[in-house]
C-alpha cells in the first residue's frame, strides 16, 4: 500500500472532506459546498419520513458507495457531478420543510392534505 500509512491516511482524510466540503484553499466555494452539503445530508432526515425507508435506503448506499474511490485519488471536484442532484434534492426538501414550518397555516404532511380535503 505505503511506506508511510500516517501519510495515506491523512491524505484520505482531507480527500474526504474535499469531496464533501470543498477545497479548503477557496474559502467562497468550501462555504457554498459546505452549506448545501450539509443541508442535504440534514434533508436525509426528511427522505426517510416522506418518501419511504426504500428510497432512503437507496440515496444513502449511493452517497456511501459511489464517492468510497474518490477518498484514495487525487481530488477534482467535477468527481461529485453524478450525485450532486442527491445532495440538492435533499437540500431542496431541507428548505422546503423549513418554509413549510416557518409559514404553515394549515395541515404540514402530505397525508393530512388528502384527510382535510
């Protein structure tokens, strides 16, 4: 593997957090990235409730799964590209359940809809 594990795994450690944060040396983007990551991994929660514990299931093993080779080769951030629709989706319900909550007048769950109508 290496002579130098200590290296490799400090290596790993900040391809990791690249891939999932952004570059640390452009601190503009390492926001942005950082702020919508997060936001998609907090919109998880949200999958689970109102799509289903199989969806979930599936977003979470893609977002497992397909950066694991990433974290061991060089970065280049357009390797994020094909599951970055995941992240904003799920960021996008983070801030759709957060307006729903700060201006909700009436039922907040989509099955109370059907009920009250």
């Amino acid at each position: 593997m290496t002579d130098r594990p200590g290296e490799f795994i400090r290596l790993s450690a900040r391809r990791f957090f690249y891939f999932w944060l952004g570059p640390f040396e452009h601190p503009a983007l390492l926001a942005i990235t950082s702020a919508y990551t997060l936001a998609g991994l907090w919109g998880l929660v949200y999958v689970r409730k109102r799509v289903g514990e199989s969806q979930f299931v599936i977003w979470c093993t893609a977002l497992v799964c397909y950066p694991s080779i990433y974290y061991f080769v060089a970065y280049i951030s357009r390797y994020r590209v094909p599951i970055d629709w995941l992240i904003w989706l799920s960021a996008g319900l983070t801030v759709s359940v957060l307006v729903e909550r700060r201006f909700a007048t009436g039922p907040t769950e989509i099955g109370e809809y059907r009920k009250a109508g």
